[in-house]
C-alpha cells in the first residue's frame, strides 16, 4: 500500500496494491501493522456506510472534541469528490481545503485525521461509501460548516440545480461562526 502525503500535514492518500486477473481482482483494504509501520496509530472502531445519487453533497461535518473522530473513506461503488477542511486553528494550513476524486476503480482511501471538516458529493449515478472511525458517533459533539461557505470556494463539481442537501447541512454555519475546539 502506498502512503501519499497530501499538501495538508496529517491528512493522507492510501493507494492499494491491486492483484488482478481474469478473475477479477484482490487488494488490501486495510492492515492495522502497514499504518503502525508508517507511525499511523488510529483505532478504528466503527464502520459507516452510505448509498447516494448523482448530485448528492454530504457535509461538511466533524465532532467536536473530545469526541472528534479520524476518517479513513472509500468509495465501494461509483465515484465521489472527497472534500476535507483543516479546522485546527494553530495550523498553518487552517481553512485550507483538499478534494480528491475517490472511486471504486482508482481504489484509493482518504485519512481524514481529527481536526477535519468531511464531506463529498456523488460524481456517479449512484456510489456506496464506506469509512471507518477511531470515536463512536456523539450527537452532541456534532459541528459543521456550510457546503457553499464564500471563504471555503469548494467546487463540488455538481451544477447549481442539481445539488442534493439534507435540511440539516443547508442549515449549517459559515467557516467563521462553526463551532470549533482544534
């Protein structure tokens, strides 16, 4: 598996090594020594899972501390654009943003370490994704930030008419007046 340091500290790129044949193919996942090895010491303890169609945008969500939760996201069907924002204050990258495309083809997973505002939204007809957490979801440590938030820019590569928001995450705050412990 190859780690790639993305232009935020902490936040990293998982690339698998696939085997494939006319069978099909075999990757690993996940492995507990690879991410001990590379100084990587999360434990996750929760799988989530979601189903979306095409212009579907989920986020920007985080916990709050001491409940905040580590990411590690992958897409098991279709494709996405996965979207984190650096929300640690002292951080000289804070209120930067880093987008990705994962897919089940490309096969790579996004770590999404504490600290870290998630979302994405669904490039495909449809996409399953799948992520694990190292803290078990608390309701009352949710925070986030508005998916068109005018600092943030984010291009979530869905045309204006065609984005799908829950009432939730259309009425979440701006960057600067989320909620924020980092």
């Amino acid at each position: 598996m190859s780690i790639i340091r993305t232009t935020i500290e902490d936040l990293l790129l998982f690339e698998p090594r696939v085997f494939e044949d006319a069978r099909g193919h075999f990757f690993e996942a996940y492995n507990q020594s690879v991410f001990e090895e590379a100084g990587i010491r999360y434990r996750f303890i929760q799988d989530n899972q979601s189903h979306s169609v095409y212009g579907v945008i989920r986020g920007l969500h985080y916990q709050l501390n001491p409940n905040a939760q580590c990411k590690l996201v992958r897409v098991l069907q279709g494709r996405i654009l996965d979207v984190a924002v650096d929300v640690r204050k002292h951080s000289p990258t804070y209120g930067k943003v880093f987008s990705v495309e994962l897919s089940a083809e490309n096969k790579k997973q996004l770590l999404i370490p504490h600290g870290f505002a998630h979302g994405f939204s669904v490039l495909s007809a449809t996409a399953t994704v799948l992520y694990k957490c190292d803290a078990f979801y608390h309701k009352e440590s949710e925070g986030g930030i508005i998916y068109n938030d005018a600092d943030l820019a984010i291009d979530w590569q869905i045309p204006e008419g065609k984005q799908l928001l829950s009432e939730k995450d259309l009425a979440l705050p701006g960057f600067k007046d989320a909620l924020n412990n980092f």
